[in-house]
C-alpha cells in the first residue's frame, strides 16, 4: 500500500514537471511566433528627425535597442529591408510622420501581429555646474497597436537622461537608456494583453 501511494506521489510530481515544460514550451512558441514593425521616428540633439521607412536603411537607436529587448524575450521584429520594395511603391508608408492607417496597411503586408509606434526626441539641458558636461534628456512616446483588430493595446512613454560632453553622444546614450526601459514597458503590457 505504502509502495503504491509513493508511486502515486512520483507519478503527480513527474505529470506535474512535465505539465509544467509543456506549458512553459506553448507560451515560448506563441510568444517567438510574434511579430513587431517598429515605427518609432526618432530626432537627436540638433539632428533631423528621422525615420528608416522614410529613407534611412537601419533601425534607429531607439528601434535597435527595443528590438533587442523584444528579440530576447523570443519575440519577431519585422527588419528595414524586409519591406524596402514595398515601402519604394507606395509613397503612403514613406512619410517620417506616417499615419496609424498607413502604418496598419504596411503591417498587415507583412502579417504583422504588432506595431510600435511613435516619436523618440533628444534634447540638451544646462551645463552641470563645474563641469564641461551637459544634462542630455530623451523623451519616446509610443502606441502598442494590435494590426488584427487595429486595437490600441496601450500607450507607453519613457524619459531618461545622460550628461555627457558631446552632446550627440549624450542625446544617444540619454535615447539607449529610455528605449530599454521601454522594450521592459512593451513586454509587460503584452503579458497583460495575453494573460486576458
């Protein structure tokens, strides 16, 4: 009796172990499965604004650094060159303030599940007393659009700052650290959209 109540017990535990990596594999894969187009047009201090579907070939600082943090969480992120052609077509998906309709229509081409979209902005502040340096602030503001149901899923927003001497390496590293913070943000508030 007592042999079959412990078999019992490893049999729970092994079914619960297994149960446990099943689930844990299902979320992984739904989770890879997703794919992002970030749209995040981005201005450096005393820089244009700039956007990779308006005529620049790679990602922005912001786009690269939030990219790196969806790509680590197993998530899809639709690259430049992926849509260049259809981008070189159709003059709607190449203006650096695109729309959220034209941003759609660009997404659902790709069958994007996904879009981020929004404005990243660098800009100085007053030198730091008995310093050469300058106070760098970055500011992003987002939409996390679902392209299924054209559903904003949420707005996000981060700001960080960076001092630094030059300030264009300052409004990068100030435009890096905000981004991080916001791939965190997104992450989350997908969990919160896929736990519903």
């Amino acid at each position: 009796m007592i042999k079959n109540i412990k078999r019992l017990v490893i049999l729970c535990i092994w079914g619960a172990v297994i149960g446990g990596l099943f689930v844990r594999e299902l979320k992984a894969q739904k989770e890879e499965n997703l794919s992002f187009l970030l749209l995040i047009s981005e201005q450096n201090i005393e820089g244009p604004q700039r956007a990779w579907w308006a005529s620049e070939v790679d990602l922005s600082t912001v786009e690269a650094k939030i990219a790196q943090v969806l790509i680590e969480n197993n998530y899809k992120v639709i690259e430049p060159q992926e849509l260049r052609d259809t981008i070189s077509k159709e003059k709607a998906f190449s203006l650096v303030n695109i729309s959220e309709e034209s941003a759609i229509g660009l997404a659902k081409l790709k069958e994007v599940d996904y879009i981020i979209l929004g404005k990243a902005i660098a800009s100085a502040g007053d030198r730091i007393p008995a310093s050469r340096m300058r106070a760098c602030f970055a500011n992003i503001t987002v939409k996390l659009i679902r392209v299924k149901d054209k559903k904003i899923i949420s707005y996000l927003d981060s700001t960080a700052s960076s001092p630094h001497t030059d300030l264009i390496t300052g409004g990068k590293l100030a435009l890096s650290k905000a981004a991080q913070d916001l791939g965190l943000k997104i992450i989350n508030a997908l969990e919160e959209v896929e736990n519903e």
